[in-house]
C-alpha cells in the first residue's frame, strides 16, 4: 500500500558570509498544502524557527563564519490524516558536522516545527518517508447504466485507486499488477477464471449486496482469495421495497395510476380500491435481518403477524413486533392474507413455492417475493 522513499541529505550548501540569500535559490519548492482543510492556513516554517546567536535559521546570515543548511527535496510526506505536499523549503540548520551526526541534529529541530494545524499530526521532514500508494480496485465502470453510482465511487476513492475494465483491458500488463480487489456492483464485472489468472496480486472481491450465487466461490477460493458481502448495508431498504409492494398491490396503485392519468377516465368504479392492509395477516418465511425488518414496519398497520423460519427468534423479539412462529410453512401459507419470501438463495430454498404451496395459499392471498426469483416454479 505504501511505498518507502529514501530521504536523506541531498546537498550541503556552504554560505558564505554577504550570502544571506543563496540558501533560498537553491531550495527546490514542493507542492500543495494540506488537503483541503489546511490549504487556507498555510504556515511559513522558515520565518518562525527560532535560532540561536550565530545561527542563520532566520532571514538574515547574523554571523560571518560559514554555515552549512540541509536541502531536502521535493518530496510527498504522510501524516495520519491525509497525505500531504507543502511547498516551504524544508531545511534545517546545522553547524561544521557533517553524516550522521548532522543529521541526527537536524531531524531533532526540525521534528519541533513541522505539524499539521488542525489534527495536530506530527510530519517527520528527515528520514524515511511514505510515499501513498493506494491499492487498485477494478470496478466495471463509474455511472451510466450498469456502473458503480457516483456516491459509491467517491466513497472507494478515499481508500482505493479506482481502475475501470476499459482501463484494465487497455493496460492488463501494468494495471493488472496495481489491482488487488474487485468491487462487484450489480452482478458486474463478470468474475470468471480467465479474469481471475490475470490478477496475480488480487486479494479479495467485495460484493455490493448480499447474494452471492452470482460468485462461484469455490473456484475464487482456489486462487487464494476472500468474498466479502454487505449482509446488513441494504435490509432497511429491501424491507422498504417489500412493504412498498404489498401496499401497492393491496390498494392496486398500479391499476390506480392509469387509470388516473387516462384521458378516457370519466369516473373511478367503487369496488377498485383493493383490500385493506391494516389488520390483515402477514405471513414472513425467512425471519433474518430483513425479514424482521418487515415485521417492525407491519406492526405499524397492526397486521397479524406469521413467520418461518430455520431457527425460531427469541422469545422477546417476538414480543416486540408481535409476531408468531409457524413450525411448519404450510400453517403459514394457509392463514395469510399476505406472504412475502424473504430467503438466501440455498439449495434448501430453490424452487421454495411452487404448485403444492401455491393451492395452500387463500384464493384472495398476494404472495410478495424480495428474495431470488430462482426461489418460485
């Protein structure tokens, strides 16, 4: 992540005495500021180290002898916060010694001036330093239609080097080397085994949602790298989306809104409102993360609440949405108004609800799937 760069003396400069300002014409000016939040509070290093008699740390050489100043290079220095480049001359004031002992010196004053004004960061100015090198992640592509969102990307930037496939495939020689992780959004980009023998320092892929049936994790585990997931990232808006859709079934809003905006509608028929939600039974199979996310939002409608699941939830997070545990599915199927599938994709949940569980079901029941559409048959 971070590579190592050599800072050691560069120049000795001798300055003669009626030489005040030689120093400053040799001095090699660096970059920037602190990130954006010192770039307004820059600070002159030069003008406020203090020196002592004879000593030529100020503007003016106050002896005659000759002096010797150390001149450092441009360089990229790292503090805790943020990476940073200063443009003042980073020089310190040292007397006749030269090696190691002048060194050591000068990185002993010099450690007193240099820090960052607001994290209060101390910048080593002498020795080794960081030059930032940020790991690569290949991602598919930033915006458009199948690419990471613009936020997200953002977010990867603070932390990655962002490379996009069309990047990649540009450059797989030297790109291939920078990417270390992949960030799969969306069920893109493809991982297949020809891109994975192309990554050779790929560490880990991390996967936007929570499924992961898209990833043949047997075979990625065989190079020797992670899958991560985002189990709880999106539960509150999946449960959002389910409840939105038991509503907009229940009140056929989709039927509504047509109708609405139909230019032959003369009147609304009394019998299309649908039925009602509050105080119907909803029936959860899969009581995880989202699926007791659901049932926090339904008891709000002080619905009857069912749920199945492989491991019944304890006794006082029943309690606290009212829910019900039902041993069997099909007790579930046959008392719900509403049932909503709210499962991984498992070789115990494939092909879930079919026929048989479908004529359970009451003849007036909506069944809401959020969960893989592989689950139905």
């Amino acid at each position: 992540m971070f590579r190592s760069k050599g800072f050691g003396l560069l120049k000795l400069i001798p300055l003669m005495s009626g030489q005040p300002n030689l120093a400053y014409k040799f001095i090699h000016p660096a970059i920037a500021s602190h990130g954006h939040r010192c770039h307004r509070r820059s600070v002159d290093y030069r003008q406020r180290y203090k020196t002592c008699s004879g000593s030529a740390g100020g503007r003016k050489l106050s002896a005659p002898q000759t002096k010797t100043w150390l001149v450092l290079s441009e360089t990229r220095l790292l503090v805790k916060c943020r990476p940073i480049l200063t443009r003042r001359p980073l020089l310190g004031h040292v007397r006749q010694q030269t090696g190691a002992e002048a060194e050591t010196q000068v990185k002993a004053r010099i450690k007193q001036y240099y820090w960052c004004q607001d994290c209060k960061h101390l910048i080593d100015a002498v020795g080794i330093m960081a030059e930032e090198e940020l790991p690569g992640v290949l991602i598919l592509d930033v915006g458009g239609t199948h690419g990471v969102l613009e936020n997200l990307a953002a977010l990867l930037k603070k932390h990655f080097r962002l490379i996009t496939m069309k990047e990649f495939l540009e450059n797989k020689k030297e790109m291939s080397k920078k990417i270390q992780s992949v960030f799969v959004f969306e069920c893109r980009p493809t991982i297949d085994r020809e891109l994975l023998e192309s990554l050779p320092n790929l560490k880990v892929i991390g996967n936007s949602g929570v499924g992961v049936d898209h990833l043949d994790l047997k075979m990625i585990s065989n190079f020797g790298v992670k899958v991560t997931n985002t189990p709880h990232a999106v539960a509150d808006p999946t449960a959002d989306i389910g409840v939105a859709l038991m509503l907009a079934s229940a009140r056929r809003l989709v039927e509504g809104c047509q109708i609405a905006v139909s230019p032959d509608t003369k009147y609304f028929a009394v019998d299309w409102l649908g039925v009602e939600v509050t105080r119907a039974t909803l029936g959860i199979i899969g009581m995880g993360s989202i699926g007791y996310k659901v049932a926090q939002r339904a008891r709000a409608f002080n619905m009857r609440i069912l749920y199945h699941n492989r491991n019944r939830r304890r006794k006082e997070e029943e309690e606290a949405v009212g829910a019900h545990y039902c041993e069997k599915m099909e007790d579930l199927l046959q008392q719900s108004d509403f049932v909503m599938l709210v499962v991984n994709l498992t070789p115990e949940t494939h092909k879930l609800i079919g026929k048989k569980e479908l004529r359970l079901m009451k003849p007036t029941a909506t069944l809401i799937n959020i969960s893989r559409e592989i689950i139905l048959y």
